[in-house]
C-alpha cells in the first residue's frame, strides 16, 4: 500500500524543487551552482531538473498558484529575507497546496489502485 506522503516524497518535492530551481536560474539570472546553494542540494541536482530528468512526474507548469508561490519564493532566498527553516516551511506548504488541489491523486492511483476512493488530500 502507497501513503499520500510516499507519493509526495518521490514525486511531488522533486518537481518543486524543479520549479524554484527553474525561477532562480530563469528569473535572477544565478548560476547552477548558486540555486544549489540557496536549495540545499547539489549543483547536478539542479541540472537535472532544469533538463526535466529529476521532477518531471508531476508538471507544475500551468499551476498558477505553484508559479506564484515559487516567485515569491525565490525572490526572497535572493534577497535573503528567507532562511533555509522558512525554507523547509514554504516547500510543505507547496506540497499541501498541490494535495489539496488533488494534483497527486493520479499518481497515488497509478501505484495503487485501490485508492481511486481516496480523498484524503482533499479533506
């Protein structure tokens, strides 16, 4: 059996992660290794979510209010009003909107077919 935060952990944090990654490499024009530095990961990791090989499970392109979030985000770990605690916060509150949105729910589905059923996301 397949938990909601077993999905979260292997698909839905890596493709926020490759969103944040994507705003500050895109939008504040830092180098891999310094979008490495502000998430807390490697530099290759950074290079695989910018190629799509890591967070591509779940695309967060068209979720507007991901889009909105991880702007807001990166804008304050470049500016430094937020600190890798805040950090840790703003990124669960990334995977509760994505849960509440029902986002994962497929991807729940997929591993377990039992749970079509499921709302435990949405409640």
């Amino acid at each position: 059996m397949s938990v909601p935060c077993e999905t979260s952990v292997k698909t839905v944090a890596p493709a926020i992660r490759a969103v944040l990654a994507k705003k500050l490499l895109d939008e504040h024009d830092l180098k891999q290794e310094e979008a490495a530095e502000f998430l807390g990961i490697s530099q290759a990791a950074i290079s695989k979510y910018i190629s799509k090989v890591r967070g591509k499970a779940l695309d967060l392109d068209e979720v507007d209010e991901i889009q909105v979030w991880a702007e807001k985000v990166a804008a304050d770990l470049v500016s430094g009003k937020m600190s890798r605690p805040q950090l840790v916060s703003a990124l669960c509150q990334a995977c509760k909107l994505i849960r509440d949105k029902g986002l994962i729910c497929p991807l729940c589905w997929q591993r377990d077919s039992a749970l079509k059923e499921c709302r435990h996301c949405m409640t």
